[in-house]
C-alpha cells in the first residue's frame, strides 16, 4: 500500500469518526431538549398539583386553625372558671371553719359551765354529807 492510499485511509477514518461525533452531539442535543421539555411538564403538573393541593387543603387547614383558637379559647374559660370556683370553695371552707370554731364556743363553754356547776353541787353535797344532821 502506498503512503497516499493511507492517508487516504486515515482520513476516510477521522472523517467518518467526525461524523460520528457530530450524530453524537445531535443526539445529545435532542436528547436534553426532550429532558427539558419532559421536566417542564413534570414542574407544570406538580405546581398544577401543588396549587389544587393548596386549594383543596386551605379550607381544611383553615378549619383546624379555627379549632385550635376556639379550644385554646374553651380552655381559657374553663380555667377561669376552675379559678372561680377555686375562690368560692376557699370561701366556703372558711365560712365552714368559722361556724365550727363558733359552735366548739359556743359548745364547749356551757359545757365547761355545766361541769363547774355539777363539781360545785357534788361539793355541797359532799359537804352537806359530812355535817352531822342531829346535834344534841
């Protein structure tokens, strides 16, 4: 083979591989684009889903906020009211402790005058035993 026939050869051959990196390149090329274009269909359909989400969703959310506001609202009252009748049991148990310490009063000293009279009677009595009835 001659020295032109070669080159001949190798030319035929980096052409050929140019062309095949040439087809490369165009096949990549398309290959991207539709890569592209099927990822701004997918980011459509997702903020398309997103926002029907969103719609269907903040009604729902908006709900449950509104009933953690009345709960956290029924529990303000319910603590007031527990205060309340904290401050009127209070009450209660000291108008319930005064009458008791009234009636253990008002109890204990007739009582204690009832025993003083019943000692000073048993020492009359006593007393009455001891001097003799009949004098001579």
């Amino acid at each position: 083979m001659s020295e032109t026939t070669a080159l001949q050869i190798i030319a035929i051959a980096v052409g050929i591989i140019a062309l095949i990196h040439v087809a490369v390149l165009i096949a990549l090329f398309v290959a991207m684009k539709r890569v592209s274009e099927t990822a701004t269909r997918m980011e459509q359909r997702v903020g398309e889903s997103i926002a029907r989400f969103e719609q269907t969703a903040m009604p729902v959310i908006a709900r449950i906020d509104g009933i953690a506001v009345q709960a956290g609202e029924s529990l303000t009252m319910v603590r007031n009211q527990l205060h309340r009748w904290e401050g009127a049991l209070a009450d209660k148990i000291n108008a319930v402790d005064r009458t008791v310490g009234k009636l253990q009063t008002g109890i204990y000293a007739p009582v204690r005058e009832t025993s003083a009279l019943v000692a000073g009677a048993m020492a009359i009595m006593r007393a009455f035993r001891r001097i003799p009835l009949h004098r001579a």
